[in-house]
C-alpha cells in the first residue's frame, strides 16, 4: 500500500511540475489577458506549494546507510548536517 501511495505521489509531483512549467511558459510568451495572467499565476503559486510539500515528504523518506562501529552496515534518518 505504501508502495502505491508513493507511486502515486511521484505522479502527482511531476504531474503538477509538468502543469507549472507550462504556466510559466505561457507566462513568458506574454500573450495572456491581464486576467489569465492572474489566473495562471495564482494556480502557478499553489502548484509551486504542492511541488514543496512533495519534495520535503520525499526528504524525510530518505535513509542513508552507514557503517557502524563494529562493522555492519544500517540504515539512519539522513539528515542533511551529516558528514558523508
């Protein structure tokens, strides 16, 4: 089931990047009305905050593997001070 969800999750995240990258190009093309632009915007700024809570979930997923004092290899909760 975590399986799924993850899957499903990864979906969303580069179904949402893939929607921002096309806001942002027709953005740049300037050929929207003032209202569109808003529009595009504001939908741009949701997707932007989805794609973050998306990308620090999948942080905090992340283990790292390390060799322990006596030899044998475990994994810990990676955190991002740790010295590789």
């Amino acid at each position: 089931m975590a399986a799924e969800k993850s899957t499903a999750s990864i979906a969303d995240f580069e179904k949402s990047l893939d929607e921002l990258e096309k806001l942002v190009n027709d953005l740049e093309r300037g050929e929207l009305s003032l209202e569109q632009s808003l529009t595009a915007f504001e939908r741009g700024v949701k997707l932007t905050r989805e794609c973050q809570q998306s990308l620090k979930t999948a942080e905090q997923r992340v283990d790292q593997l390390v060799q322990s004092s006596d030899g044998a290899l475990e994994t810990k909760p990676f955190t991002p001070d740790d010295s590789a």
